[in-house]
C-alpha cells in the first residue's frame, strides 16, 4: 500500500488536534482534544502538567484512529508543531520535576543578570542593556533558579513544548531549529544554540547539556516508539519529522513564501509574519524567527493579547450572545459578525488601541490598554467592532515597519488562525490595510504547515516551493471598499498612530503610582 497521507498533531495553546493529510493539502480527517487542565496557583501565572499535554495528544490520536477510514499504514510520517516558549524541566530520568511554564505567564525574575564587563560596555554601547534586563527578567529558567533552586539543581534536561512531545513519541532530545522561540540561549540568526561567548549564557543559569540536539525542520529526528505507539496508536517505528513552531507553520500552511504575502495570525496571539531569506530585524534588536522553511526568516511582529480579546469580550460583555446562541443552537461567535455589521466602520469615534499586555520596545514595557472616543452613542457592539478595528491598526503598523526596515511592499495579505473564520474582520482588514485579504482554503493552517514540512522531509514532494504550491490554495478574498478605506486611513494617520506617544507618559504615571505593570523592566 503507497503511503501517501501525512499526520500533523498541532498542540495549540486552547486544544490539541490531530489531522490526517493527503500530499495534495486535503484535510481528510481530524480529531480535537481541548486543553482544560491550565492552572493559575498565583494571579498571572499559568501552568500546565507536562502529562497532560501528552495525554491531550493521546486522546487526539486515538480518537482519529476511532473515527478514520485512513489506514495507519498508508500513514508515511508524522510532524508535531505547538505553541510557542513553554518551558518543561525533566530530571535524569526523563521525568518531569514541575509544571511546564505557559507562554501566556506573566511571572518574571527579579535578580539583575552579570554580564561580564566587556559584554556591559558593548551592549551599553548600542542601547541594548535594557533589551538584555527585559531578557533576563522575562526568562522562566531565571525564576525558577531564583524560587526553586533545589528543583533546578536537579533539572537535567530543559525543553520547549515541542522538544519534550519530541521526546514522549522518540524517546530522544531531539528538536526543530524552526520550534525555538523562547527566552533560552539560541543563535536566531545562525539557527544554533548561542556560541559558548554569548551573553545569553551569562544571563540565564542554563547549560549546553541541558538543551536537545537540533535539527533542520525537515529533518527525521527519530521513529515513533513502542510506548509513544501503545499510548497514541500511532504505528511504532513511523518516521517523525522535526516540524516548526505553530506560527511558523501557519505562515507556510497559508501559502506565504515570499515578503510580499504577509500572513497575518488571528490567534491567541494576533502576528504578521513574512517570509524572507534575508535576516531582517522588524523591530531594531529583536531577532526574526527561524521560518518553516530552513535558511529562512519570519520578520513577525506580535500583538501578545490579540484574538484572546474576542474570549475577553465574550466574557465579559456577552452574554447576551451566549443565551441567543443556546436558543438557536449555534455558536456564540457567530453572532459576533451580526453585533460587528450593526455599527459603521470606524465604530462611530471609538478608537481602542489593544496593548492588553506590554511589551518589549513598541509598545514599551509600560504600554496599557486603551479605548477612547466614549460617547452616549455607544454601546458593546460599538466596543466590539473597536477591538477587531484596533487589532487590524496595530498589525498594520506591523506593516508599514516590516516594509521600511526591509525595503519590500506588501501587496496583500492571508489570514489564519481562529479569527480569520469571521467575515466581518476580513473585512475590516482588508479596509484597513487597503489590501486584497485572503482566506486560506482550510482553516488548520499550523497543521497543514506541518504536514507540508512532513511531505518535503519524506520525499513526497521535492522541495517547499513545490510542496506550498501543491497543498495550499487560497479561498475567499476580500477587497478593500474605498469608501471605507478613507475613513479607515485618516483615523489610522491622525489618531490611532499618535495614540500611543500620547498615553506613553500617562501609562508611566500609572505605573508609578499604582506598581502595575510592575517595574521597569
């Protein structure tokens, strides 16, 4: 029997999915698992059992198994891809000593990192000393040596989510180049750990044998074991290729290859990425990320807290739309559209700028949340559509610096993750970048990235232009509407641009007065 199906397992940060693939990018089959077992023992932590996550992907997997006609010998090879910079610490033994550490935490070190005097004079030297305290402060390996010295002394191995489901299905510390993303000693711009003379293993309590090897995304890093086959159903001895981080995958499972395609992630997390094989710092001495595609770059810029705002909305202010959804036996979400289409475009004056968490240069370590332009007009509809409007401006942003610092326009734009099932925020992306917006053909854009990887690192097709061309199609497009895109330009250029510099010095005095978001980092 050929072998002709690939198996992509995306650990994402609200589910866990298994997802069958033919070689021409089909969907065949799929099963979801949702991740319920988050813990938050402090206000702002998140953790997760390490188990858990691997019970998850079990589930997944032999739920598949149950519910495909797809037999699990035409399966040719398996490709993980998770989400980004959650950290587990295993013992000796392989055994995990604490709960994985979520991206999404909020914890951070209080112990100024010592650096040797020429790397402080050097960094100094270039205003980057205090890129290297966010660093040090942010790193979860510093805040567990500082809290939980005993426990660290004991770590023997320090992974990423995908180095240990790496781990669980080969028995091997083995990890993607394309995967890492993290506060952890890696050389972003040489697709290695840091040399041993980097800062970075001055700041963090890490040692080079704690870290898996690495390997290409692309590359077989190991076969499927006789436990990890027991536990998942998954046929022992399948070959498993080294994948890349969720983002990474979405941008190839989108179809965006080159930098004139911005992909744009409504997720969790909202991002715009692009594709290049030139090492393109978007933001000054913030590294691109490793791409799917090796000997490549993602010049992504990150709004931390971006379609997680439509869960806090939901939350928060709809229950209206929970009820109406129950009588009618739908989803809440989609009545979200109805709530977005009831308002014009620009939310009549209601300007939101979605810095929910801060960040590292823009928006600045003191950036907050805010949502001006209030008047008794306004309602939660009027909020809604300023939080999908404030999204679509921030990304844009993104944009316009991705396109200064590289020197490529941006000719239009694919949208992946949860939110690019809605209509109406298409919409409003497409008028507010003034750009053609695409829909991918399926929505699983991070597991069909992953399957793509498999389909290059087996064989099934030659390399990832041919394999991106092959399996990935675009679906419905949305054109920007003129009249609206004035509306959109002028209160991107004359309000939502200055928002920031304007509140800069107010969110400061927050700070100070109030200590969140805590000190200057």
């Amino acid at each position: 029997m050929s072998k002709d199906y690939l198996l992509a397992i995306d650990n994402g940060t609200q589910s866990v999915r298994a997802l069958i693939f033919d070689r021409h990018g089909h969907l065949v089959d799929k099963a979801q698992v949702d991740i319920t077992s988050y813990q938050s023992p402090e206000p702002g932590w998140v953790e997760n059992d390490p188990e858990q996550f691997w019970a998850a992907l079990c589930a997944a997997c032999q739920r598949l198994w149950a519910n495909t006609q797809v037999p699990r010998s035409s399966i040719a090879g398996v490709c993980i891809t998770t989400q980004r910079a959650t950290v587990i610490n295993l013992d000796r033994h392989g055994q995990p000593l604490r709960p994985a550490i979520i991206w999404l935490d909020q914890r951070r070190a209080d112990a100024e990192p010592k650096l040797a005097w020429w790397w402080e004079l050097a960094l100094r030297a270039i205003g980057m000393r205090d890129t290297i305290r966010f660093f040090a402060r942010e790193a979860e390996a510093n805040w567990i040596a500082q809290h939980q010295p005993a426990l660290w002394a004991r770590t023997d191995k320090y992974l990423l989510l995908s180095g240990y489901l790496n781990y669980r299905c080969t028995g091997r510390f083995v990890d993607s180049v394309a995967s890492q993303v993290g506060y952890i000693p890696f050389d972003y711009r040489r697709g290695r750990w840091a040399a041993a003379w980097d800062w970075k293993w001055q700041c963090l309590p890490v040692r080079r044998a704690m870290l898996p090897e690495l390997v290409p995304a692309g590359a077989r890093l190991g076969l499927i074991s006789a436990a990890a086959a027991q536990d998942t159903g998954i046929p022992e001895g399948l070959p498993v290729i080294a994948g890349a981080a969720d983002k990474a995958c979405e941008v190839i499972g989108a179809g965006c290859l080159s930098p004139e395609i911005a992909c744009l992630s409504y997720g969790t997390a909202a991002t715009i990425n692009t594709t290049t094989p030139h090492y393109l710092e978007a933001t000054p001495f913030i590294p691109p990320y490793q791409a799917a595609v090796p000997g490549h770059y993602n010049t992504e810029i990150q709004i931390t807290r971006g379609f997680w705002m439509v869960n806090w909305f939901k939350e928060q202010f709809g229950l209206h739309e929970k009820i109406e959804a129950q009588a009618r036996g739908v989803a809440p979400e989609s009545l979200f559209d109805e709530l977005v289409n009831a308002v014009p475009p620009g939310a009549m004056g209601l300007m939101l700028q979605p810095f929910w968490n801060p960040g590292i240069k823009v928006p600045g370590p003191e950036a907050k949340g805010a949502v001006i332009g209030f008047g008794d007009v306004h309602t939660r509809a009027h909020l809604y559509r300023a939080i999908l409007e404030g999204l679509a401006y921030a990304l844009r942003e993104g944009k316009e610096r991705i396109e200064r610092r590289g020197g490529t326009r941006i000719e239009r734009v694919r949208v992946s993750g949860g939110g690019s099932q809605s209509d109406a925020a298409l919409q409003i992306t497409a008028n507010v970048f003034n750009l053609p917006t695409e829909r991918p053909h399926l929505f699983e854009t991070s597991g069909l990235g992953a399957a793509i990887i498999a389909a290059v690192g087996l064989g099934l097709h030659p390399d990832f232009a041919t394999a991106v061309r092959e399996m990935t199609r675009v679906g419905q497009v949305f054109q920007p509407e003129p009249q609206h895109v004035r509306i959109y330009d002028q209160l991107y250029r004359k309000v939502y641009c200055r928002m920031y510099r304007r509140l800069q010095p107010l969110y400061r005095e927050i700070r100070e007065i109030t200590g969140y978001p805590g000190p200057e980092r």
